[in-house]
C-alpha cells in the first residue's frame, strides 16, 4: 500500500531550477527538508499558541496532537495533499459560550468531539456523492453568513476579557500586528500573528521594568495590582514531561453550540485542497473528502485525550508558496517538531504566560479576520446581498450570533448566538427558496468553485 512515505530526490537536492517546483513526492536533501519542517512549525506557532490558550486548553497538548494529527492527515491523503494540520480558531468563540454557560475543558473537548464525529461522516458522503452535495445544502450565501457570525461572536470576549487587562499593550500591539501582516513579505507576512506576540511579550516586560505592576482586572471583573508578564510558572516546569490529558464530557447543550462550526472546517478544507491543487497543478477533487474525513478523524484523536480541534492551516499554504517546495517530507518533519514541543512542559508554560493586553491586540484583529472570511466566501461566490431571498436568512442570522440572542424552551435547554444564528440561517434559507418566486432563484456557484473541474463545467461554453 502507497502511504505517500517515499520521496524521490529533486535535481541535486539543493536549489530547485528557476520556475521548477518540489512536488508533494519529491524532496531535498534531508539537512534542507528538516529545515523547512522546522519553518512550517514556526508558521503555524502564532494560531496554534492562542487557540488553545483562548480555548482554556493545555498549549503543550494542543502543539504535541496537531503533529499527531499532521501525520494522520498525510497517511490519509497518501502524501498527495501537502498540509500542516494546526489548532482550529474557528471553536474558539465556542469554547467562550460552553465556559460561560458553566461548562469545563471535558465539555468544551466533549462537543468538539461530536463535530469531529460529524465531519468524519461529511467526508465520507462527499467522497461517494460529489462535492455537490455541500452546495446543496450549504451554498455560499449560508456558509459566508455563519462564518461571519462565529468571528463576530467573538468580540465581547475581547472587549471585555483581555483588552481591560491592560489596554495600552493591546492597542500598541494591535497596531504592531497590522502592520506586520499589511507591511512585511513573503514567509514574513504569514508568521505576523507569532510576531504579533514576540513583540507583546518585549513591550510587556519593559513596561513592567519601568513603570511596574498595573492595576487592572486579571482574569476576572475585579482590578487588582498584577505583572503584566508573569513567567513564575516557565521556572517552575520541567523541560520534559507529558502534557495533561483529560476525558471529554458529553452535554447536548453544549454539542449544538459547536456543530455549527463544522461549515466553517468544510470551506477550510475545500480552500485548502482547491489551493493546493492550483499550486501543484494537480487535480485533487478526488481528494476531498478524503481531506475533510481524515481531519474529523484527528480532531476527534486530539478531543478525546482533551486537546483542541485541528484543521488544515492557510499559514503554510503561504510557506509552500514562498519556497515553491510541496513536498510532504518536510510537513513529516514539521510534526515531528511538534511533537517534541509537546513533551516539553517549559515550553507549554511560556505561551500560557502570554499577558491578556498581548491577547487583546492580537485578538481584535485575529477575530475580526475570522468574520470577514465570510465575507469573502460572499464576494469569491458573487452572492448578490440586493436578493431578499439572501439578504433576510443572513441578516437575521448574523445579528442573532453576533448580539448572543437567545430562545428558550425549557427551564433546562435553551439555544442562542452560534447555535441559534446558524439555525436560522440554514432553515431560514431553504425555508424561503421553497416558498420564494422564481425570479429570486439564481443558480449559484459551488461551495467549492476553485477545483479545476467544477471550474470547467461552470466555464463551459463561455467566450
């Protein structure tokens, strides 16, 4: 059986030729493709350092199963779709309600779990009916909406948990991150978030050198005198030990908040493998719900021992596409990267020190970027906002996420936000195109429209 394990060497193994790209089954030699494992983790450590710290989970754990879920996603796919699977920023506003409600990390690991699960499932429906069936159930309009809704959502959680902590740090770093992502090229560019903190965690340490602690709300409503960067826990980790584990916990209030995360992970997953296969010049339509299942599998691998959710990350798309090198060895060597991370407590110590003035300049622009992100599924699909038939499903949705709107049913079970936004937008979407006119009705394009033969057929025909 092909497993996508074996390489072929690229010309001389040292500098690909002008225009020449290392496909997915070629490499360097092994000291250049070490190092471009080495380069990718670096990527992807910006995203994958907040989400679990955002998310209330264990950093070490969350760095040591996004290598376990890599490797998982690199067998799956058979070393065809070059991918780096880091920790999922898209149940992080998730993780906030299911905390705010009085849940903990086995609930918050318990209803990522099940959207695992159900991914798992989607996967294996698209690999035997087509793609078209995310599209027919999710066309762009609903899709950009609840991605809009899930970024969105996110706002109170900075705007009162960690911009109040100390908000001259987040406005300063706010404005160092914008200018790292607007300013700066290339690999740059796509590691500004980690730079973003690397810059947070200097400016924090001279504050508290020259002026000295600050008064203000530290993990709760009350201000109290705190260090902005505490790192008394770095010297009290090991260098090497396990990261903590723990069982999910299964609540069903808690699993509807997070299952309408899953349509983000699918219009992840198609951008990813439709980007790839443009990159490499391969058709991997085939390969879709092969990507989409085997990421269900590793974020139900890493729930399951209490880390975080994973997903395919666009960080080392951009890496690919400085080097012009695809090749799936150096992924392998990322996540055995990771895996050392993980067994190093030290490490885990130092990012769940990052100071919440850091987290709120990074986080207004990192959650406001998750909610645009539905707006651009809107613009790359040409969904027309002036048709009723689009505008009242998605407006009333995004308000009813965005403003935590909630509806109760019992005194024990009641939807709201995420959950209850998402609702409305899909069933309000069907439920007005059964009923609408037909001049309301436009064919739209697929979820996934950049697979190179779903673009042919929609092309077909045209000067």
């Amino acid at each position: 059986m092909d497993l996508g394990v074996r390489w072929k060497l690229h010309g001389d193994g040292k500098v690909p030729a002008p225009g020449a790209v290392v496909r997915p089954d070629e490499r360097l030699t092994w000291p250049r493709t070490i190092g471009l494992g080495a380069q990718h983790v670096v990527a992807m450590f910006g995203a994958s350092f907040v989400a679990p710290v955002l998310m209330g989970l264990d950093p070490n754990l969350a760095i040591m199963m996004s290598g376990v879920a890599t490797v998982i996603f690199l067998l799956a796919t058979r070393g065809r779709v070059p991918s780096y699977l880091g920790c999922s920023l898209s149940f992080v506003g998730v993780a906030a309600v299911i905390r705010a409600s009085g849940g903990d990390s086995a609930t918050v690991t318990g209803a990522v779990f099940a959207v695992g699960v159900l991914l798992f499932f989607v996967g294996l429906a698209v690999q035997k009916f087509g793609a078209r069936i995310i599209h027919a159930a999710m066309p762009p309009i609903v899709t950009g909406a609840v991605v809009m809704l899930i970024g969105f959502n996110l706002a109170p959680v900075t705007a009162s948990t960690y911009w109040p902590t100390d908000q001259w740090t987040a406005l300063l770093v706010m404005l160092f991150t914008g200018l790292a992502v607007v300013c700066l090229r290339g690999f740059w560019s796509r590691i500004a978030i980690f730079l973003g903190l690397i810059f947070g965690y200097l400016l924090s340490w001279l504050l508290d050198e020259v002026f000295g602690r600050i008064h203000s709300p530290n993990g709760g409503a009350r201000a109290v005198d705190h260090w902005r960067l505490d790192l008394s826990g770095v010297g009290k980790a090991d260098w090497i030990g396990l990261p903590t584990f723990h069982a999910p916990s299964f609540q069903w209030s808690a699993i509807l908040v997070a299952l309408p995360v899953i349509i983000a992970l699918i219009a992840e997953n198609a951008g990813h493998v439709k980007a790839v296969g443009e990159m490499t010049g391969d058709n991997l339509d085939d390969r879709l719900g092969t990507a989409v299942s085997a990421d269900g599998v590793a974020s139900m691998l890493s729930t399951a021992v209490g880390g975080p959710p994973n997903t395919t990350y666009s960080e080392n798309i951009g890496v690919m596409a400085a080097t012009r090198v695809y090749s799936t060895a150096a992924y392998w060597a990322a996540a055995g990267f990771a895996l050392l991370f993980g067994l190093c407590p030290k490490f885990g110590a130092i990012v769940a020190a990052i100071p919440g003035g850091v987290l709120g300049g990074i986080t207004v622009i990192l959650y406001g970027m998750i909610g645009l992100l539905g707006a651009q599924i809107w613009i790359n699909a040409g969904v027309d906002l002036r048709n009723p038939l689009n505008l009242v499903p998605a407006a009333a949705g995004i308000i009813i996420g965005v403003g935590n709107v909630s509806l109760k049913f019992t005194d024990n079970f009641s939807l709201s936000g995420i959950a209850l936004g998402t609702i409305v937008v899909i069933t309000g979407y069907h439920a007005l195109r059964a009923m609408a006119p037909a001049h309301l009705k436009q064919q739209e394009p697929l979820l996934d429209q950049g697979t190179s033969t779903y673009d042919e057929e929609r092309t077909a025909g045209q000067p």
